[in-house]
C-alpha cells in the first residue's frame, strides 16, 4: 500500500513550498526527514519523482500545528511552526535556518486547515518558531472568514498583486548566536588564508548574516545573479569567507566544513552604494536614485535573483547599526528613517527597522517584512514505496 500525506503548496513571498500539518507527521526525526525527502523528489537534482522544482527557492518545507510546545518562549503562540530547506542533489532536511518569504503563508494555511478562526479585516497570528525558538507575529488580512489573495501590493519577483501581509521578526535578533552583534562589534576583520584580512559586519535576526563590501571582492555591487553565479572562483571565496564568519559566529567549529555542516547559515551579502543597474527579471533600469544601497545575497551557494525575507529584515538592521559595513553604504540622509529601501536583482525591496541603544546594547522594536502569498494547490502527495531506505547525508 502506498502512502500519502495531505500537503498544500504556497507562494509566499519570493519562494514556495510545501505545507504539512504536524499530526500527518512521524515525531521521529529521522522517518520524518526521509518522508519529506520522498515527497520533494531528493537526492536528484531535478527532483523528478518528487514536488520539488530543483531549485533552493522552491524546496521548502513548512510543517505547522496547535499542539502545545514545551517551552517558556511558545506562551501565547496561536500556532507552532518549524522550517525545513530540503536538499536536491542530497538527502538532507535543514532545520537550522528559517526562511522569511514562506513564514508569510503560515498564518494563510493555518486559516485555511481551519487551524485558527480568520477574523476581518486583519488576524493577527501569534507563530512560535521551532527553528529559532522565537515569537513571529504575522497580520492576514481576511475576507468573509478566509485569507485574502487579491489585493495592491506588489513585491520584485512575483508578477502581479496580492493582499499585503506583515511580518514582523524583531523577536528574533539573536536567536542563532546570542547576540543581535554575535561578536559584539559592529565590524571585525576576518584573516582568511588565500584571501588576507577582509572586513565583515556579522549581525543576526531573522538568520546569522555576514556582509561584505561588493568593492573588497572586485565587484561594483549591481552585478546580477548570472555574472555572479558564472564566477566560479568568486562563488569559493563567498563560500570561504562564510564559513571563516560562521566560524566566528559559533554555529560552526571548522571553517571548511560549512557547505556540510551549515550549508543554510549564515548567509552571505554584498554590499555597496546605490548605483544604476537593469532588473534581471524586467530589464527595466532602475536608477541609483530609487533606493538607499545595493545587497546581492547569496544562499545555498547561489546567488539569490530576488532576496530573501529574513535577509531582508537583516540587512534593514544592519543599515540602522552605525559602524556596520551596511550602515557606512547606505545614504546619509536616510539612516534616520523607519523605512529601508535596497536594491536586489530583480527590483527594490523595503522593510521597517528600528532599532534603540540601551544599556550598552543595541534592541530591536520593529523589522518587518511586507510580503504576498497564494494558494496553489492542495491535495495528496504520494511517498515513494521505498522511501525509508533513503540514506540522510
């Protein structure tokens, strides 16, 4: 007999996955994994037998329920939900890391599944993250009882409109190392054989990030994700440098083993000062004059076509830090706002951060993330008979 799972596919933001009520789930971590490995289609790196799209922007997993979680954080959370970045080419499920575009479309599922009641105009959803051990608090707006999808916010990277949704993650700063600065500065110099002494901000909320200038690499920072990616030594030194900051960060005790042991985190930014440069998707100029900097993200050793969200809340942060490697790129006359505008790949993108120095130390009050999400499919998916025997890497 064949075994299936009720699943549901979302767009949220600029990726999609997989969504999976935790009782349709084995507790046991290790079937569990080899079950969402079957139903993704991996180790293959086109994920053919499987829903996955051979792409890290498109296989995810998001797992949510209601029942209760151990843990002082979760108090007063309305749902429970953990992150998965699903390997292709290898038989892994990534726990560690949470991905920001898809946290948008918990509270959608959750209202769909009947999890929770929708309530008009907006829910407001109270999401215990299992990944970082942290509240998210998400704002859907609803009509007639259920989540809206038509609406006039448009995000870069995602054609058409859709019903904004907010999310906010200032509960997070810290949550992978410790410490919104995990090394307690705002810039350190990072000595990396073959490379030399290399200045970095590492900052984390939403996930650990390190940034670096686009100018220390050799690039001019709005270069798009092709002429990166096609630059094999460039993509070594990205992947060195992260594992020297993972390393320095403590998520890691060996700098070469990154890509194995932490392939997810932290993520890698380059930075630089606004300039001109085409949407990679559109083809449309987009002027130096429309945003305060530029970041080209890299993540699962790719770079990034859009940005991701906890990247986005990140990198907002980073820019409100004076002494940050973000802060000193970003326009003078607007490290005072509430609002950050940055320039990706495929357009510009805007959070909300502020951020109070108290004690000593820096606290975040508000980084949000303004994203859209849809509904896809739902139905059931369908295990490969020999789903146990997969060998997790």
């Amino acid at each position: 007999m064949v075994l299936s799972i009720p699943c549901m596919i979302l767009r949220g933001g600029t990726s999609k996955g997989i969504y999976l009520k935790d009782t349709d789930l084995p507790q046991d971590l290790l079937t569990k994994k080899k079950m969402i490995l079957s139903i993704f289609g991996s180790p293959d790196r086109r994920q053919i037998d499987g829903l996955g799209g051979a792409d890290p922007l498109t296989s995810k997993v998001c797992i949510i329920g209601t029942q209760p979680f151990k843990n002082s954080h979760a108090a007063g959370a309305d749902l429970i939900y953990s992150f998965g970045q699903v390997g292709i080419n290898d038989a892994f499920v990534d726990f560690r890391a949470l991905c920001g575009n898809l946290t948008s479309g918990v509270g959608v599922f959750a209202i769909w599944e009947k999890l929770i009641k929708g309530l008009e105009p907006i829910t407001v959803v109270k999401i215990y993250n299992t990944n970082l051990n942290r509240m998210l608090t998400a704002e859907i707006p609803v009509k007639n009882g259920m989540p809206m999808e038509t609406g006039n916010y448009s995000i870069p990277g995602v054609p058409g409109k859709g019903a904004k949704i907010n999310v906010d993650f200032s509960d997070t700063a810290g949550a992978s190392t410790g410490k919104l600065l995990p090394t307690g500065n705002p810039i350190d110099v990072l000595k990396i054989p073959g490379i030399g002494a290399l200045e970095s901000s590492m900052v984390d909320i939403g996930n650990a990030h390190v940034f670096v200038r686009a100018t220390d690499l050799g690039l001019k920072g709005n270069e798009n994700s092709e002429q990166i990616d096609s630059n094999p030594d460039l993509l070594d030194r990205l992947e060195i440098i992260r594992g020297h900051a993972a390393l320095a960060m403590g998520i890691i005790n060996d700098s070469e083993a990154s890509r194995t042991e932490s392939p997810a985190t932290p993520l890698i930014a380059i930075v630089a000062p606004s300039q001109g440069y085409c949407n990679e998707m559109t083809g449309t100029p987009i002027s130096s004059d429309q945003c305060d900097f530029l970041s080209r993200l890299m993540f699962m050793q790719q770079a990034h076509k859009t940005y991701a969200g906890t990247s986005t809340v990140c990198t907002g942060v980073a820019s409100r830090i004076p002494g940050t490697i973000v802060h000193e790129v970003c326009r003078h006359n607007t490290r005072q706002n509430l609002k950050v505008l940055f320039g990706h790949p495929s357009g510009i993108i805007e959070t909300e951060s502020k951020i109070e120095f108290n004690e000593s130390q820096y606290k975040v009050s508000r980084a949000t993330l303004g994203r859209t999400a849809r509904r896809i499919m739902e139905g059931e998916v369908f295990l490969h008979q020999n789903f146990s025997k997969i060998k997790l890497r």
